[in-house]
C-alpha cells in the first residue's frame, strides 16, 4: 500500500508541478497557457544534453534548465500571446495549444523520437518504509513539487510582485490605473512558469526519461489538477495533484487499469458539480 | 468591363501556371524519374523520415541504399542497373497514396518498398494491385496476408502470432502453467495481448492481463494486481519509453519474477536509453537472431557488405540490425525472382517469390537463413516460431546487436 502511495504521490507531484506552471501564468495573466507542460518536455532535453554531452554537474543543469525556460516563456509571451491581449482568451487559448504542437515538433526534430534516459539522480534505488518499498526518486519529486508550491505561494502573497499579479488577475484595469504594468506582468508571469518548470526537468526526468511526447500526456492531467485544486490557488494545485495521481494508482490498484482515468475524471466531474471553484479556488469579492 | 482579350489572357496565363504547377515535383527526397524506363529498374520506396517512424525509417533507407550499391556494383538486375528513389510520406496514408499516384502516372515502378506502418501500407495496396506493381515492406498487419486482394504484396517480417506461439512453446517445455501479462493499451499492445491471450487459451495456461494507457509514467498498480496472481513468469510489452516504464516499475516494487519481453521490447526497444542494469535482473527478451551477436549470418559476403555500407553512409546504427537487413534482403529476394521468372512484370515475379529456388553460391539475404522465404499461401516469412525467434538476456544494444548481460 505504501508502495502505491508513494507512486500516485510522485506522479501527482509531476502534474502539480504542470499545475504550478499555469497557475502563475494564469493569475498574472488569466491566460491559460496550455504549452506549460512542454517546457518540462524541453528542460527534460536540455538537462540530457547537460549531462551526458558537457558532463555539467547538477546545479548547473538545472540553471541551464531555467534560462532556456526562461527564454522560452520569453519568446511564447512576446510573439504569440501579446499580440492577442484583449481580443478574448478563447484565441490565447488556441494559440497556447499551436505552441504546444511547435515545441514538441521541434524536440522531435532535434532530437527524435526516441525515449532517452536523463543521466542525473539515476540508480537512486529504494528505501523501505513501513516494510514497503518506496522509490527514493519518488520521494524528491514529491518533496519538490511541495517545495515549489510553498515557495511560490508565499512569494505571491508576501511580496509586492506577487501582490501586483494577483491584482492584475483580479482586475486588470484598476492595476494599470493603479500604475502596475500587467504587461509587464504577463511577461513575467510566462518567464517565471516556463523557468520554475524547466528547472525541475533533472528530477523529473529522472523518472520519466527524456522524450518528445512526454508534455503532451502531462498537460491535461495538470490542467484536471488544477481545475479539482481550484484555479488561482497554489495549495490547491499541489492538492489537486497528489488527489490526481493517488486516485489513478489507487484506481488501478483496487479496481483495475481500465478504472484509471475514468476514476480521475468522474472526480472532475463531482467536484466541478459541487464546488465549480475547485477545492481551493479563489473566490472574487465585488466591494461596490 | 473586361475586354475579351484581357480575358484570354488570363486564362491563359492561368493555364500556364497550372501546368507549370503540375509538373513540379512531389516532396520526393532523392532522385529523378525520367531515367530512360529500359535502361534502369526503378526501385520506389516510401517510407516515413518525418515523425515518430523517423529513425526506423532512415534505417531501412541505408539498408536499401546499401543494396542498390551492392546490386549495381555487380551488374545490376539482368544487367540493368537499379536507380532508387526514396519519397517521404510524413507519415500520412493520404499523402503516401497521392506520391505514389503521382509516380505511376510518371513511370510504372519496378518495385515498390511499400511504407514502413501498416496503415500506409494498407493504403498504398489497393493502388499498386490495380497497376500490377510488385512491392514489399515491412508493415505487419495480418490482412497485407490477402493473396486474393494483393497478389503482389509480400512482407519483410514473420506473422505477429509467432511471437506468442514461441513463447507458449517455450512455456511448455518448461512445465510453466500459470502467467502474467501487461501490455500498452494502443493498438499494437491490444494486437499483442489478443496474439498472447488465444496462445495461452489453446494451450491451457493461466494467464492474468494488465494493460496501462501510452501516456502512463508509473505502472506500479498495475504490477501489483499482477503480483497479487502469483504468476510464474511476466510478459511484459511496450515499444519505447512505456517499456522502461514497467521495467522500472518492476524493480521499484522488488518484484524478481523471471520475465519475458515481447517482440516489441526485443526487437523494437534499446533498453540502454529506456532503463538500466538494475532494473534487467531475470529479464529475456524474444528477438530474431540477426539482432544478436549469433547471427548465422555474421560470416558471409552479404552482411559484410551490407554492414560496410552502412559504415560508409555514415550510419547511426541506432535501430536493431533487422530494420538496415530487412529491406536488403528485399530487393536481393526481388532480384532473384525477377531472373528466375525471366521477367519484372508482378504477376511472373510473385510467381517466382513463391517458389523461389535459391540461387547456387551463398545466400545473398541475411536475416533467415532459409532458401525461400514465401509460398502461394503465405507471403509473409515462413518459419516456425522457433525459427522466428529466440530468447535471449536482456542487455544494451550496439550497432544493431543486443549484448545480453549474464
């Protein structure tokens, strides 16, 4: 059981860090920026190259992870979301899913299609907890994404950054009269995301190995991640992780394979009946 | 208003484009078609450099390169020479369809090398039995087995059910009653699982079944459930990452269990780049024999020829040795066909493929060492399961060779 656990915590931990992703571009922004997981996807290539063709030790990597996030976030804000700033986010939308599509072209092109192992954190093996078997990469992922989640939520709430995105989230009119730059923001906001995702490709790809698809299955359990954690919420998309990736191993686990997303989904469908907030979303107060 | 003549000559400006547009060629990646059609064979092949079958793909190019050269530098097909064209379907039925439509209207192939996914291949089938070309390939769906719907059509690959019929063969030797199997979800996991679950129906062996979906990273429940049935033996298939996935999975949980990869993980998977040493302790993988260091093969003219050509081309020598031998051994068999029948024309040359009578000297295909691959009732290769395959430990891959680890 412990085994099982450990496992759906580890892969929720991987959807939460996704989650993560389009929360901060999503409350500095309200755009949804369906290409985050394919930043884990490219940081997962980068952090290859680093190892296994320069030999950079892993401190290294992961800053190169988070430049070429970074740059990445960079050039997705500039040349495809800015230009459609206001014109409804039903085109921001579409658009995030082309650039999507553009990024896992272009690992495929750079460095095909087959499946490669990342060279750092290998051969961790496991620890025995509770006389179960527990992966001990498992556990750093897990530990990271509850990192990651905190320190962003924090940094959110307590610094005057943080506070500016969130008011331009709120209400993007009254924090440019109020002389916050939200496009400013919304730059920021895919640097950041794109960095902080990327950053952690030495982790996860560890477990999940570098390879062009790899975004793709990632984006949509992130995006029911964040949608049972409630969007805007840090807390929740870490929440909403775990409970995604618990419900699939414990689906598997207990009532078979075929119940594994299906279990997933009809949760979706409980909570969005329920709560449409999500778990822990954010509830917009109007002071008339 | 128009005047008539500004009209006319739009139109026939627009007639001009369009005829200019017209002869323009397709996205053929090499060569020229307009090679005097009695002077040279034309050896057409479609296969998928874009995509997902990339790497496979540029395997079975090299391998057809490297016999066209062959062929040529020894005179050729009944002294003509071969001149190879290689188009590149991007992997999409629709546009393989069109370039090969394209190239019959502008010269009738010899041979066709007929797509390198089952889909293309089914695609293409139906429109080079119409125009009475020859082709082979290696796709490997069942139904390319129609000698009524593609008299023409032969495969470079043994019939999927072998694979199950060695392993429950090998099963029985070993007095093994009781298995477990977990497969992908996708359509060649779903194909496998049925080959294996019939297989061990017929030969009254208990067999539990998990699948995980193609986009699953942590197959750790599904081992689980499958411990909890105290199996004898794990099948495990996956082509590519999911395959890594499992084996890691498996050495998460501790389960040692002696385990059995299919086709696919043997043939289609490096298990260096997807997991490590730890994670292949009591593992075997099914594999042919020309992908290993054993191969019957290793000492003739052929594959030394073949293996410096690829060394010439620069080849990665990242794919399993069958996918550079297959296509090889494609256009030698069609060779030896075209001079035993005395003819190219398809119907004459399928003739010959199904009784083909070696020719004297050392065989010039390598991957099985038989004399004649095909019959009028099956044009895939012909052998047993024990033939087909072999089981070998698992281990890294290099130039084409699985170096089992003891």
């Amino acid at each position: 059981m412990i085994t099982t656990l450990s496992a759906g915590l580890s892969i929720g931990a991987i959807y939460a860090i996704v989650a993560i992703g389009y929360n901060i571009v999503f409350v500095a922004s309200k755009v949804f920026n369906f290409a985050q997981a394919q930043f884990l996807m490219i940081g997962t290539f980068i952090a290859l190259d680093a190892g296994a063709r320069y030999g950079l030790p892993i401190p290294l990597a992961i800053l190169l992870c988070a430049i070429v996030g970074a740059v990445i976030g960079a050039l997705e804000e500039i040349l495809a979301i800015r230009r459609l700033a206001g014109k409804g986010e039903h085109n921001e939308l579409v658009t995030t899913v082309g650039v999507s599509t553009l990024m896992a072209g272009a690992a495929l092109v750079i460095w095909g299609p087959e499946p490669i192992r990342t060279p750092y954190l290998t051969g961790l093996g496991q620890i025995q907890v509770f006389g179960s078997a527990v992966g001990v990469i498992d556990l750093a992922i897990t530990a990271i994404a509850i990192l990651l989640a905190s320190g962003v939520a924090v940094v959110t709430r307590r610094s005057m950054i943080g506070l500016a995105s969130l008011a331009s989230s709120e209400d993007r009119d009254a924090a440019m009269l109020r002389g916050i730059d939200v496009k400013r923001m919304a730059l920021g906001a895919f640097v950041v995301a794109g960095a902080l995702v990327a950053a952690t490709a030495p982790f996860v790809g560890a477990k999940t190995y570098a390879t062009y698809h790899l975004g793709d299955g990632l984006a949509v359990k992130a995006f029911v991640a964040l949608a049972i954690g409630g969007f805007g919420s840090y807390l929740g998309a870490l929440i909403g992780g775990f409970i995604v990736g618990l419900l699939e191993m414990l689906g598997a686990r207990f009532l078979g394979s075929e119940w594994q997303d299906i279990s997933v989904f009809v949760l979706l469908l409980i909570v969005l009946l329920v709560l449409p907030k999500g778990l822990f979303g954010r509830t917009k107060e109007r002071v008339v | 208003m128009v005047s008539r003549k500004t009209r006319l000559g739009a139109i026939a400006t627009l007639s001009i484009a369009a005829l200019l547009t017209g002869c323009a060629a397709g996205s053929d990646a090499s060569g020229a078609d307009v090679a005097g059609a009695d002077e040279t064979y034309l050896i057409y092949a479609d296969v998928s450099l874009t995509g997902v079958l990339a790497a496979s793909s540029q395997a079975q190019v090299e391998g057809l390169t490297a016999a066209v050269e062959a062929i040529n530098a020894d005179g050729g097909v009944d002294g003509r020479q071969l001149e190879l064209k290689i188009v590149d379907d991007q992997l999409d039925a629709s546009k393989a369809t069109t370039l090969l439509q394209e190239q019959l209207d502008s010269r009738k192939p010899d041979f066709v090398y007929h797509g390198v996914s089952s889909n293309i291949a089914l695609a293409m089938l139906p429109l080079l039995t119409r125009n009475e070309v020859f082709s082979m390939g290696t796709p490997s769906n069942d139904k390319i087995n129609d000698q009524e719907a593609y008299p023409y059509a032969f495969a470079l690959q043994v019939q999927a059910s072998l694979d199950a019929e060695n392993a429950v063969q090998r099963l029985q030797k070993e007095g093994i009653t009781k298995v477990a199997m977990i497969t992908n979800s996708d359509a060649n996991g779903q194909n496998a699982a049925d080959n294996y679950k019939k297989a061990f129906e017929d030969a009254g062996i208990d067999a539990a079944f998990e699948i995980y979906a193609p986009a699953d990273l942590d197959m750790t429940a599904q081992l689980q459930r499958l411990r909890a049935t105290d199996p004898e033996v794990l099948f495990v298939e996956g082509y590519g990452a999911p395959g890594g996935y499992v084996l890691q999975s498996r050495t998460k949980i501790g389960w040692d269990i002696d385990t059995w990869g299919t086709n696919s993980i043997g043939n289609g998977v490096n298990l260096k780049l997807v997991s490590s040493e730890e994670d292949w302790v009591n593992v075997q993988t099914t594999i042919h024999p020309i992908n290993t260091a054993q191969r019957e093969s290793a000492d003739t003219e052929a594959f030394k020829t073949l293996i410096a050509s690829l060394d010439e081309q620069g080849s990665k020598f990242d794919q399993s040795m069958q996918l550079y031998s297959y296509p090889w051994d494609g256009l030698y068999l069609w060779k030896a066909a075209v001079e035993q029948a005395g003819s190219s024309e398809a119907a004459d040359v399928a003739e010959a493929m199904e009784n083909l009578k070696a020719p004297e000297g050392e065989r010039a295909w390598v991957t099985f060492p038989l004399d004649s691959y095909y019959s009028a009732e099956n044009h895939f290769i012909n052998l047993t399961p024990e033939e087909a395959f072999i089981y070998v430990n698992a281990g890294p891959m290099s130039r084409g060779t699985i170096e089992p680890v003891e």
